[in-house]
C-alpha cells in the first residue's frame, strides 16, 4: 500500500501486504543462500580481506554525510 508522507508530502510511504511480505522473506533467503555458496567457494585468504572490508563498509553506513542536490 502506498501513502502520502505525513512530514513532507513528496514522500510515498509504502506499506507491504502479507504477500508482499513473504515474497520479499523469500528473496531475502534465496540471496542469504547464494551468498552463503559464494563466501564458501573462496579461498581463505580471499576470506581474510572481506573481515576488514566489512569493518569498513559498516563504519561508512555511520557516517552522517549531507546528500547534494543539483
């Protein structure tokens, strides 16, 4: 279900129904799973990078950065 946003209405708030919801259950495991296969066909060195990419990539999604517009 789609609404307009209450605070700035140029926002769509959207609202999944209980199909909606397990289908995207269901693509979230179908890509847990695929990963899971991928992670697993890597070597272990290959492996050792990803820790510290990880810690990076986790630090970027803290970062408070003003989105530019035009």
């Amino acid at each position: 279900m789609r609404e307009t946003g209450t605070v700035d209405r140029r926002q769509s708030v959207l609202t999944l129904t209980e199909s909606g919801r397990r289908a995207l259950e269901r693509d979230m495991a179908e890509r847990d799973a695929w990963l899971a296969e991928a992670l697993g066909a890597l070597g272990d060195t290959e492996r050792g990078v990803l820790a510290p990419a990880a810690t990076v990539m986790e630090r970027l999604g803290t970062i408070d950065v003003p989105v530019r517009t035009g």
